[in-house]
C-alpha cells in the first residue's frame, strides 16, 4: 500500500522487483565494486607514506 503514487507510471510499475532481480543486481554492484579496487591498486592509490 503506497500513500503516494508517482504521477504517469501505471500501479504495475511501481511493484517491488523480483528477487532474483535484486540478487543480480548486487551481485554486479560487488564485481563493480572490485575491479574498480583493483583500477585503484594497480594505479598505486592508498600506496604514499604518511
């Protein structure tokens, strides 16, 4: 139950997404995640002495 509905999206397109959705997505949200550490490393960010 939503008190407020978004102006020109029918009431199906505002459902939740499916789980499996959800797992897909955070589960390329963490590979993003890492190769963009490994971008990070490899260019020696997080490597100077303080």
């Amino acid at each position: 139950m939503g008190l407020v509905k978004r102006a020109g999206k029918p009431e199906s397109a505002l459902q939740s997404p499916a789980p499996e959705a959800l797992s897909t997505l955070l589960l390329q949200g963490e590979d993003m995640i890492d190769q963009l550490a490994r971008a990070h490393m490899s260019w020696g960010l997080g490597s100077a002495n303080q």
